[in-house]
C-alpha cells in the first residue's frame, strides 16, 4: 500500500485523487490546499488542512498544483523522508531541490473541471534521482495507467512542447472552424465527426501520409478562393499551414 | 429501391460503393472510371464501363472524382432524365449546368484508401434544385447516414473552409508534434490520448472554454522558453497561435 498525500484542488489533482480513490494498493491519506471550499468538495471523506506545518507522513507528496507555485510550496513542507513530486511539463525537477528524494509524476492529458477521465491510458511521465524512487513512482503510476514512461527533465520539456501544437493549437483550430460555422449559420456539431476520425485516424496512419486538402494536393484555385474569404489570424494561419504543407510534398 | 451509378474510383467513390453495398433501398447498378485494374478492385461484382457513352440509365448519378474533371464528365454524361450530383465541398452546383436536374451529395469526411470508415455518424451535405430531387438525395443519404444537411453551395464552400481548419491544419499539427518528438528521440504514440482527448472534449465544452496551456495562462515564462526551442515554421506557428489565443482571453 503506498500513502499519498495529495497538494492542490485545481483540476489536474481532482483527477488524481479521484483515480487513487478507485485504484487498489494506494491511499490518500491527507489533501493539502488554500481554499476550504474546494478542499471539501474534493476531499470528501479523506483528511485534509489548509496549513503545510500539519502535513502527515506520507510515501509520497505529489504537488499538483501551478508550476510558479511549486519551489515555494517545496520549500515550505517537511516531507519526512517521503518523496517529494510535481505534476508539471514544464518544470525541472530542480524545483525540488531541497528534498534530497524527489522527482516527476507528470500525466500527459488536457483536464478539465467535470469530464470524465478514463486514466488507464494516460500516459504517466516519471523521473527521479534514485532508481528506487524511480520503480516507487512507476508503482504507483500503474495503480492508475498502463502506461508509464521514463523522461528526463529535458525530454519532458520537450514532450510538452509537442504536447502545445497537438493539444492547445488543435484546439485553436477547432474555435476557428466554430467561428467560421457560427458566422455562416452551420451548425459547429455537423464538424464534429471529422474531427473525430482527424484524431483517430494518425493512430494508423502517420501524420505526413494522412494529410489531405487544397495545400497537399496543391489546389491553388481552392487556396486563393478560400484566402479571399479570411481576414485578420485565420488569414495568416491559413498562409502559414499552406506553405508548410505544400514544402512537405513538393 | 434507389439505383445509383458511381463515377470514379477514388476514395470517396470506393467509401461510398461499400456503404451503399451494405444498405437497403439503393442499388449500385454501374461503376465508371478510366482505370480498369482500380475498377475492378473496387466495384467487384457490379458491371463497370472506361466509357461515359456506355452509361446506362439510372436514379442518380454520382460523379465522386477530383473537382477540375467534374465540369468535362458533367458535360459527356447523358445522365436519361437521371438526377446528376457531384461529392465536391468547393465546387458550385452550376459545374453541373448543363443537367436540368443537379445536385450536391457531399460526404463531410476525411477518407483515406484503406481505412474503415462508419458511414451511419458522417454529415452528408446535400443540395439540389427542385424540392423532388432534394427529397430523394435526402432519402439516398439516409440509406448510409443519420445525417442528412441541406446547405447551399455558398455554405458549402464556408463549411468546406471551416473542415480545412479542423482537419488539415489540424493534422499538420500532429505532424509537427510527430517531428518534435522523432528529434527529442521520445513515442509519437505518448501522444495519442491527448489527441484523442482534445478531438472528443469540443463535444461537451466549448473549445473556447476548453483551452489550456501556457497562451491561455499568459504564462510569459513557458512561452519564452518554448519559443527558444523552435526555428523555421513550428516559431512562426507558435507566435501567432499563442497570439490569437492570448487575444481571446485578454
């Protein structure tokens, strides 16, 4: 049985608590955060404080909480030889340095307040400075994921980085077709299946063979009868993908 | 019974021969293309012709072909009083003029050789010129899918230009998180779920709730550093999507 101790009630530490809470051979012990009212809404019937001098002994602390929070948070908790963790892409591990065990328990996933999560596939990213700590840590990951992988600080970084163009600029992507349907009268939903296969479809298929569309087949009469219907952002991505993609296929 | 005769054998052409072979109420009578091994790969037991004057007679015709060859096939079909309707999101239903009764049957999906598609959740865009031939490209349409649109051709092309966002573009963005991580020597496959995720989440939350990332938090820290790990395209994509991002939540 590994004992946690969970920091933060944003969303991102929700959902780890929620999938411990359902796992087998893992307990949270104590929930630590700033507001009671989130506190009790998360917590329910597991122990939790608003002070970090009350924290409990615990195997391990994950402090899943915003990265400009983390080394200030770390340098306020006594983490009695347990091992101390951050949940950020971005992050080196560096942040914790004054805990000599410490380390990454970082899930790649886009979390929001309310959606159900299904954690058995979300990929868990884990470093840390011992190898002991490393197979704790891989451990307690498979409690919840089938997938656990080992990064280090920079790979990580790097990963993330990745992570940005796939998750947050895709759904960029989809708020502009959403603002291109609201502003002819078309419904965002009749949308919804194509980006769906979009998504799917680069599990079989590599990106670069998938690709479709005016730019691919270098349709120039599409592309400039579609340049002349965008202004402004849309314009200039519109611009910018077509190039990008035709180079890849010349 | 709805007889149909299919023009081309390209991937839109062989998707819609599979789904209209397993429905009710229609029947593929012909097949045309100009390549006769892709012929008879795809229409199998159905007769097949190289020849538009060898044309038999029949409800529709579906010219499922590259938008710069549908005026000429338009123009040496004798379609015998058939209803004549092209698959194209671009092209206006006037590339069809010479046919006192045309059409639009325009399947929105990204369709590849090969991979399984089901045909029952794709939107199938619809326009015609009489009210009886709406009538029976909607009831066509119904024998594969549940959705049936009516949109006219300048909603199409909007329609068409917002899939271009959701669809190309979007996939080009996997295929630079694709490079990220062949150079940073990390799975492209880590990055799956969250691609699932991103694609499935607009269908509960808005995407302009559902952004995250560092362009939402104005987090100038992460961007910075993000920005100094990227050259050539992936930097100038980055700039203007964490932009226009930025600007939608000033």
């Amino acid at each position: 049985m590994i004992s946690v101790i969970l920091l933060g009630t944003g969303n991102v530490s929700t959902h780890l608590l929620n999938a411990f809470n359902s796992a087998d051979n893992v307990r949270i012990t104590q929930v630590y955060g700033r507001n009671e009212s989130a506190l009790k809404r998360i917590a329910k019937d597991i122990p939790y404080t608003r002070n970090l001098e009350d924290l409990k002994k615990a195997d391990v602390y994950i402090l899943a909480i915003s990265d400009d929070q983390i080394s200030t948070v770390a340098n306020h908790i006594q983490a009695n030889s347990g091992l101390v963790v951050h949940t950020s892409g971005t992050q080196p591990i560096t942040a914790l340095k004054n805990h000599i065990r410490r380390g990454i328990f970082y899930p790649l996933q886009t979390f929001s307040s309310g959606a159900k999560i299904d954690f058995s596939k979300i990929p868990i990213c884990i470093e840390a400075t011992s190898e002991k700590d490393y197979e704790l840590l891989e451990k307690l990951a498979k409690t919840i994921s089938k997938n656990a992988y080992r990064l280090d600080s920079e790979k990580r970084k790097k990963l993330h980085l990745a992570a940005v163009f796939v998750n947050n600029f895709s759904n960029h992507l989809y708020h502009l077709g959403e603002e291109i349907c609201l502003a002819n009268d078309l419904p965002f939903e009749i949308l919804y299946p194509l980006i769906e296969e979009t998504a799917l479809k680069i599990q079989t298929t590599r990106p670069i063979d998938a690709q479709t569309g005016p730019a691919r087949r270098n349709d120039q009469h599409t592309i400039n009868q579609q340049l002349k219907q965008l202004t402004g952002v849309p314009l200039e991505l519109y611009s910018l993908f077509t190039a990008s993609i035709k180079k890849n296929y010349e």
